[in-house]
C-alpha cells in the first residue's frame, strides 16, 4: 500500500510524462520500481502513456485503440511489416509461444 505523499508523488510524475513534460532519469526509475511491484501504479503508468498518444491521434481509429486500451502504450513496439523482420520482432518472446 502507498503512503499519501508516495501516491501524490507518483501521480505528479505521471500527470507530467501524460502532458509530455521532461522527467529526470531519478523519477523515471522511481515510477518503474512501484509500477513493478503494485499494478495500481502500472496501470496509472500505461495510462499516462495512453494520455500521451491520444493527444497525437491522428484519426477514429486511434483514438478507440487508446479507449479500448488494446495497443502497446509505446509507440516503439509495434510491429511495422515493411521495415521489420518477423523473426526478429518474437526473438524475446517467452518460450511457450515458440514453435512446437
């Protein structure tokens, strides 16, 4: 459970990477140490990426992937089939999803 003063920290932070303001390399690493053990942070955490994407979506379609909350929040992980490499893009995934 978070302290009142972790929380409004936390969230601070947050409202900062959702409006697309300069964080330091401390809060950023202070976000990711609680989003990694509580998932009420990773879930505020994605939700600020989201704020961030939507205020650059560019038309309905990416504006409902962002309510549906379907897509990856980073914009650097999706697949791009004309400049990526299949093969290369699942080279990190978890053994059970490898062929059988």
């Amino acid at each position: 459970m978070l302290s009142a003063s972790t929380r409004l920290q936390i969230q601070e932070i947050l409202i900062r990477i959702a409006k697309r303001e300069s964080i330091s390399l401390r809060e950023r690493l202070y976000i990711e140490k609680h989003a990694d053990s509580d998932p009420t942070v990773s879930t505020w955490v994605k939700k600020a990426y989201r704020i961030q994407q939507e205020r650059h979506a560019s038309n309905a379609i990416d504006h409902l992937l962002n309510s549906l909350d379907l897509d990856s929040p980073d914009p650097e992980s999706n697949f791009h089939p004309e400049e990526d490499d299949l093969a290369e893009w699942f080279k990190g995934a978890p053994s059970w999803l490898s062929r059988s």
